[in-house]
C-alpha cells in the first residue's frame, strides 16, 4: 500500500513523524522558571531537548559542564516523580541555535515568556528564525509565581551578599549550593562581584 500524500506530493508519513521540541538558553543558572517551562513542554511534544547554548554577551557564572551537570540533575528529579510526558534530554551546543536544530530534527523551538518586554524581542527572534531556517517557535507563557524570575537577578543577589538561602524560592537547593561555591571563588564573576560589592 502506497503511503498517503499530500496537495504538494510529500509523504503523509513526514508530517506524523516524532515530534521533538528543543529548549534553548544558557540555563546559567538554572531555575525554577525554567523547570516550569520544561514540565509544561513535555505535554506539548514527542520529546524534549534542554538545549544548552553559549551566549557570547553574557559572561558565563557556570560552565558548560557545571551546567549539564545541574540540568541533568534536576531533569532527573522531574522525570523520576513525573513519569507521564515527553522524554526528556539535556544536551549543550555553540553556534546559531537553528543550525542545532536542523542537526537534531527538531520541529520547533520553545521559548519561555514572562511578560510583554520578552514578547517583543522573542517575536521579531521567531519571525526571524521561521524565515532563514523554516522553523516555528512555541511560546510558553511562564507561571504568575515565576513571572520576575530570571537568571541575571539571580546572579546579581548571590553577588551582593545577600543569604543564598533566600533564593531557595527562586532554584532548587543544588543551584544554591552551587552558587555557594561561586561566591567563594575570586576568579569566578559572582566571586568577582561579590568582591567589588558591583553588579552588571
């Protein structure tokens, strides 16, 4: 039996393929806002990648590999109380974020929002994407309890001193203890900050 087409005489059996669906940002650190983004994606695709990229504007707080590893950890977490939803699996790249995409299939591109200001640059970042690669995006619009969450304010409080343990709100206790360590290291740009008593 001949599989189905469609009016333009591709497969049917290329538009019912697995849906997956990556997550992109630097994830540094990674959050509670992020988490909640990921856990709703899972009932939206096939499978989910938490994407990893290098953002060459912003001074990394993590590594590559200090943050697959928190990312990895905590997805663990998820999945392992969460069975129902889209596998999920974390992964880290450098380049354009469509380029990675085209090199894992993905179908689409999820993006968390938390308020109009996000909305703006993600739209004309989608529009943008959609025309160059052929690839959509799907907005997330992040929960009421996260809406001011983001990961430069995280970094900007563990810097200037403040209790670690009021962030616990923010990021699991494992990013806390992480973000612990980085106060501690003058080489590292929260140590740096915390130092100077400056913030970016």
């Amino acid at each position: 039996m001949r599989p189905s087409t469609n009016d333009r005489g591709a497969s049917y059996d290329a538009f019912v393929a697995r849906h997956l669906a990556i997550y992109t940002g630097s994830f540094d650190p990674i959050s509670y806002g992020h988490l909640d983004i990921l856990r709703r994606s899972r009932g939206m695709f096939d499978e989910v990648v938490l994407a990893i990229g290098r953002n060459p504007n912003k001074e990394a707080l993590f590594t590559f590999e200090e943050r697959l590893s928190l990312a990895r950890t905590l997805v663990a977490e998820m999945t392992a109380k969460e069975s129902a939803g889209a596998h999920v699996r974390v992964d880290h790249y450098t380049g354009l974020t469509v380029d990675y995409a085209k090199s894992v299939n993905a179908c689409a591109i999820v993006r968390g929002i938390r308020n109009i200001t996000d909305l703006a640059s993600e739209c004309q970042l989608a529009i943008t994407n959609r025309q160059v690669a052929g690839i959509e995006t799907v907005f997330i619009v992040t929960g009421e309890n996260f809406a001011y969450t983001s990961s430069s304010l995280i970094k900007q409080i563990a810097a200037l001193g403040g209790s670690l343990d009021a962030l616990s709100s923010l990021v699991p206790p494992v990013v806390v203890e992480a973000l612990r360590a980085k106060r501690g290291d003058p080489s590292n740009p929260i140590g740096r900050l915390a130092r100077d008593g400056l913030v970016e």
